[in-house]
C-alpha cells in the first residue's frame, strides 16, 4: 500500500493549438506499509522460487521530489494522445528512484464521456520483494465523464 501527497508549481513551456507541453517540479512525501502476509503463498518470481523481503512487513515514509514532463497533442475534435513522465527521487533514501511512464489514448463519444486506453509503465530501483523485476507494466481502459 503506498500514499503519496505532493505540492509543486507547474509551467506551460509550449501551447499551441493541437499540442501543449508543460512541466512541473515539487516536493511530496509517501507512505508505505508492506505486508508479505497479504501475498499468497503459492506466488512465485517466475523462477519457481517464492518472493522473499528482509521482513514480513514495514512502514516507511519518505520525501522525495516529483519531476513530471507532459505532451498533449490533440488528434480529433475531442480526442487526444497524452504523454506523462514523472520521475520521483528520494530525499531521505539518497539514490533511490521511482518512475512512471504513462501513454493514453482518449476517444470522444460525445462532448463529455469519453474512451481513456493507456499503456503504463514503472520502474522502482529498490523492489521491497526479492526477486521482482525493477520494471512493470500495465494496459488499462476507462470511461471519463467530465461534469
């Protein structure tokens, strides 16, 4: 389980008329509990051998910096292809870096509902389990209603 709150300050550095980018920089804080009782037992890394961590389970809170880039490009009339990069250093755990690459696809419906299919992917360079790669990635879809 991991929270995160962050305050930053962001910046336009180009609009135009079908594309915008913009960056942001901040400060945040996370907390994290970690529980391998909540894994089932019969998990494995893929090798056939069971995720371990140091301990069976941990809080840890942080402060770390938040980085993030941002392309927006519009691609229909209420359509538009959307590029998130944030990166996410630790303060207190010197060399510990978190990321997240995020590439959406928004499709209108009608002028407020639209189709959201984006591709994410994540890199953490201190894994809490044994044997997991430092990579994941995930396709996700969902439904906007802007109200």
């Amino acid at each position: 389980m991991r929270g995160n709150l962050s305050l930053g300050v962001g910046k336009d550095l180009f609009a135009g008329t079908t594309h915008q980018l913009e960056a942001d920089v901040g400060v945040g804080g996370t907390a994290e509990y970690f529980d391998t009782e909540l894994l089932e037992k019969s998990q494995t890394n893929g090798l056939g051998k069971p995720f371990r961590r140091r301990d069976s389970t941990r809080d840890e809170q942080e402060l770390h910096l938040r980085l993030r880039l941002r392309y927006a490009r519009t691609l229909f009339k209420n359509g538009a292809f959307e590029k998130d990069l944030k990166l996410y250093p630790s303060l207190t755990g010197l060399g510990e870096l978190r990321a997240r690459s995020e590439s959406s696809l928004l499709f209108p419906f009608t002028q407020r509902f639209k189709l959201k299919l984006d591709l994410l992917v994540d890199y953490e360079s201190s894994s809490e389990f044994h044997g997991l790669d430092h990579w994941r990635t995930s396709v996700g879809a969902s439904f906007l209603w802007d109200f």
